[in-house]
C-alpha cells in the first residue's frame, strides 16, 4: 500500500497537477490546473439524487466540467471533487457516471483524491495531518493534556467506525471500493489515515440513506432533546442519530421515501477531519445508547405485529442499542395500516 501511494503520487506529479493556491480550497485548486492544462475546469453544484454519483465528470470541446451534488457536506464535496480531478488528470477511462469505469480505476481515484487532499490539507496548515510546527507546539503541551487530547480522538474514531458498521450492516448494499485493493469490500479499516478514509465513508453512506432522511423526524427529535435541556451540540447529535434512524428503517422496510425536504449535514471546514470526526462520534453515541433516539423510532416507524401471529417472532432490532419491540394493532397511528415492518 505505501509503495502503491508512492507511485501514484509521482504519477499525479508528472500530470502536471500544481501546488494548491490560496485559499486552499478545491474550487481555486481546479482553476489552478484548468491554466495549467490549458483547458478551463470549472466546479458546478447541482441536486443529484442518491441513485446518482455523488461527483460527474463531463468532458466538453472547450472546458471539462466538474458536476457535484449541491446536498454534499463540505468535506465530503471536497474529496469528490478531488476524485474527479484524479480521473481527469490521470486520463481514466469512462462515462460521466462511472457506469463502465473498472473497479481498480475508481480505487485509484478515490486513493489520488486521497493523496491531493493530504497535500492541500498540508498546504493550508490544517490539522489533519502533524507538520514541524504542530509538533513543536505539542512538545510545549502537558503530558496530561496531551494524552487526553489523545484519548478523546482514539475514542471518537472507535465511535465513528461503529458508526459505519451499523449504517453498513443496515444497508448491505452500500459498498466502497478499497483503496488498497480495488475491489468492493463491506469497510476497510487501519492505516495511519484512518480517521480521514472513515469519515468520507460514513459522509458515502449516508448520502444513500438521504432519499429515506425525513426534515419532520429531524424536527420532532430536536424538540424532545430541546424537552430535556441538553447543549446545542447533544440536541444536533439526538436530531441527526434519530433521522438516521428512522431512514434506515424506512429503507429496510421498502416503505415510500420521505416526501419532505431531504436532510442535509452541517457543512464545516475543509480541513477539520478531527472536529468532523467528532460530531460523527456524538451522533454515533446517540444512535446507539440515547432512549430519545429509540423513542423517536418507536413513534415514526413502530413494528407492528403481522397478521399472521402462529408463530412468535423474536423482537425486531434496528442496530445495536435500538432495540424495537412488536407493538400491538391497538397502537398504530390512526389512518395508517398495519404493516409488518
């Protein structure tokens, strides 16, 4: 895997991809390599659905073309982007949606996008990655301040894959393609860029979920976290833990998509894997132990006994934590069939 990095980042060098400029962000780095190559690059935000890449390129006489999906968090608009550039610049074959590009292909764009994320990351000073500066800083931090630095981001990466794990166990159709291997595989974990790679995933799945992500749930679960005096940052992580919730069941069960506004995450800085990593962590928190999220699942999508009650079954589990017990007839919503979920 080091060597495949190794060659890969001299192949994009030899593409001629310059330094990122100031700002430091994508939109001003796509310029950057439109001059360069001679061709101009232009990013353009626009409602893809789910069943749509997140990211198309479109190859055009005189420009290329960058589309994104406008619902993309920051970060994750930042690393799909990259992932095109990586396709344009290492001349990959292929339609704009990536229906005939070979799996091997998409490994190594997502791996360069990766890589030229790291390099912009570096270049704008971010703490996604230790410079000489940042070392020195820490070297001046107490022990104990630093190993409890320490101990809360190994936490919230312990948080954040068990995330993923559930939102992968919850839609089994939901692959990646490993960097290191290119081929489809369930989750991919280690390496000292772990926390980065996971993230991206997690931003990955949940965009699938979107289409099933209800604003009403998202509303109603504030309002109960609101009930119960919680800080700004506990009632966002209960709101976002108990849509994903409620989506997941809805997909699981095939019922009809939400008909209200799809949810859409907080967009943040660029740069800021750690702060990202660790708002995905107070949502994992919540969506497996809060009993507001599982409250919250009980009243949108109850499991309601099915008709034919010979056999018992055991109770229905959305992922770990969120235990939902059979409800009787009695306890549907009034207008609304029961339906075994």
């Amino acid at each position: 895997m080091l060597w495949a990095r190794a060659r890969l980042a001299r192949r994009l060098r030899k593409a001629g991809v310059p330094p990122p400029p100031a700002p430091y962000t994508v939109d001003a780095w796509c310029e950057a390599i439109g001059r360069v190559r001679g061709r101009p690059l232009h990013v353009r935000g626009e409602r893809l659905g789910a069943e749509h890449p997140p990211g198309l390129l479109v190859r055009l006489d005189g420009a290329d073309y960058i589309i994104i999906d406008a619902a993309l968090p920051t970060l994750g608009r930042a690393q799909t982007v990259l992932h095109e550039v990586a396709h344009l610049v290492l001349d990959h074959d292929g339609d704009a949606l990536h229906a005939d590009v070979d799996a091997a292909l998409e490994a190594e764009a997502e791996l360069a996008a990766d890589l030229l994320y790291q390099q912009m990351a570096q270049a704008a000073g971010s703490t996604a990655e230790p410079c000489t500066r940042q070392v020195a800083a820490l070297s001046r931090v107490p022990w104990r301040l630093w190993s409890s630095r320490r101990w809360t981001d190994l936490r919230a990466d312990w948080h954040v894959t068990q995330l993923w794990m559930t939102l992968r166990a919850g839609m089994p159709d939901a692959k990646i393609i490993s960097t290191s291997t290119g081929e489809q595989l369930p989750v991919e974990v280690g390496g000292r860029h772990h926390r980065h790679r996971r993230v991206i995933e997690v931003h990955d799945a949940l965009r699938l979920l979107r289409p099933w992500c209800s604003g009403q749930v998202h509303d109603s679960a504030e309002r109960r976290a609101l009930r119960y005096r919680l800080d700004s940052a506990a009632v966002a992580a209960v709101a976002e833990a108990a849509t994903v919730a409620v989506a997941l069941r809805r997909r699981q069960a095939a019922l009809p998509l939400a008909d209200d506004s799809p949810f859409v995450a907080a967009p943040l800085d660029v740069t800021d894997v750690r702060a990202e990593a660790r708002r995905l962590a107070r949502m994992s928190r919540a969506l497996h132990d809060s009993p507001l999220v599982a409250a919250e699942v009980d009243c949108w999508v109850p499991v309601i006994a099915s008709a034919d009650t010979s056999e018992a079954s055991p109770p229905a589990t959305l992922a770990r934590g969120l235990p939902v017990m059979p409800l009787p007839d009695s306890a549907t919503r009034p207008g609304r069939p029961a339906r075994a979920v």
